[in-house]
C-alpha cells in the first residue's frame, strides 16, 4: 500500500503495520490511521507518526528512556480496553517534541500510547504526577 506524506514523500508500508487511534489526537480528529516510522539506524532517537488519512500531519516522537524519564502511567479499566491491553509490556510510550525556537522540546504530560500487540494507540492526557526522573 503506498499513501502520500509532506514531509516523508510517497511511502509504501504494510496494512499490518497500521496503528489505529479510536479516540482522536485532540485537534487532529481527522485523522485516526497512522503509520509509525524511526531513524535508520540501530538505535533511533527520532521517530515519526505519519497520519494515514492526512498528508501534512506528521508528529516526532522520542522514546522517553532516552530523556531519562520513566512513565508509571495507571490506566482506567476504559483506557485499558481502548488499548486491547492484556499485557503491560506491549504498551510502548513516547513523547511528542516540538521546535521551541531553536530547541526541539519534548512534551511529557500528554504521551501517545502505542500497545504494539493491538497496534491501538491513545494520546494520555494529563499525566504529570506519573513522571519519574530516573537519572536523578
């Protein structure tokens, strides 16, 4: 299947590799059918949520481990069947960044959660209280 992206250009993915977002990303509710792409490399820093439905929208990603920041994140029993969620360790988290200026800044208190088992995603708002600095 290829579908067409602003900012990657023309790209061919698998419908397998699909991941659904039920419930919108706020001001993105257009757009429920993203496809999740990194960096070339061994270890990516950068990855990118290209909408499926919507050719300009495009997020980077970052993993938060590499920020040292661990997410204990508590899901309500109605997040938790929104993700299909049966196993913990398949629900990946990350954080969306931003250009702030000249800096590319993450954004912690709003994670997109990605059960990589479903491939069923949520953005989790509101999560400050969660956040823990594992290199402090």
């Amino acid at each position: 299947m290829q579908v067409q992206s602003t900012q990657l250009g023309v790209i061919d993915i698998d419908p397998q590799s699909i991941v659904s977002f039920p419930i919108p990303i706020p001001g993105f509710e257009q757009s429920q059918r993203y496809k999740l792409f990194h960096e070339d490399k061994e270890q990516p820093v950068i990855l990118w949520l290209q909408s499926l439905d919507e050719p300009d929208v495009t997020f980077s990603l970052v993993d938060p481990a590499v920020l040292g920041l661990n997410y204990e994140i508590a899901l309500s029993d109605e997040e938790s069947a929104t993700l299909g969620v049966s196993d913990p360790s398949t629900v990946s988290v990350l954080l969306m960044v931003a250009r702030e200026g000249d800096a590319i800044a993450p954004k912690p208190y709003a994670p997109i959660l990605i059960n990589t088992s479903t491939r069923i995603g949520m953005q989790k708002p509101d999560v400050r209280a969660s956040i823990v600095f594992s290199n402090l």
